[in-house]
C-alpha cells in the first residue's frame, strides 16, 4: 500500500516539475515552493483511494470465485447422485 501511495506522490510532483519547465519557469522559486506538496499530496490521495479500490475488488472476486466453486462442488454431488440413483434402477 505505501509503495503505491509514494510512486502517486511522486507521480505529482514530477506533474508540478512538467507543468513549469513547459511553462518555461524556474523549477525552484520562492512563490511557487507550497504548489510540491500539494501536487505530492494530490497524488499520494489518488494512490491511497486506488489500493482502496483494489483491496475491495479483490475482495469481490475472491468472495465470487468461493460462491462459484461451492455452487460446482453442489452440482457434482446432484450429478454424483443422479448417476447412483440410475445406476441402482
């Protein structure tokens, strides 16, 4: 989880360092120090609600890949049944 949350902060600031040097303005000055964090923490944002994200959808499907193997496991013991009962008759 942090890993993906750090690589999105810093997905942000290297947006804010793009954003000025196509702008063509100095990387570094004093107004314009307060835009890093932001920018960092913007991301860090992003990255935290999409391991949120996965850790749910994985969750779902793991919750899905249960009720599709036990709703299997039924239908073998009905075709397991049906079989025994031909064979008896």
């Amino acid at each position: 989880m942090v890993s993906r949350v750090v690589f999105w902060a810093g997905f942000g600031v290297a947006v804010r360092a793009w954003q000025l040097g196509l702008q063509m303005v100095p990387l570094f000055h004093k107004q314009g120090l307060w835009a890093y964090p932001f920018f960092g923490a913007v991301g860090g944002s992003f990255g935290y609600w999409l391991q949120g994200v996965d850790d749910r959808q994985t969750a779902m499907l793991a919750q899905r890949k249960e009720f599709l193997l036990e709703k299997r496991a039924r239908r073998a013991q009905k075709l397991e049944a049906a079989e025994t009962e031909a064979a008896a008759h």
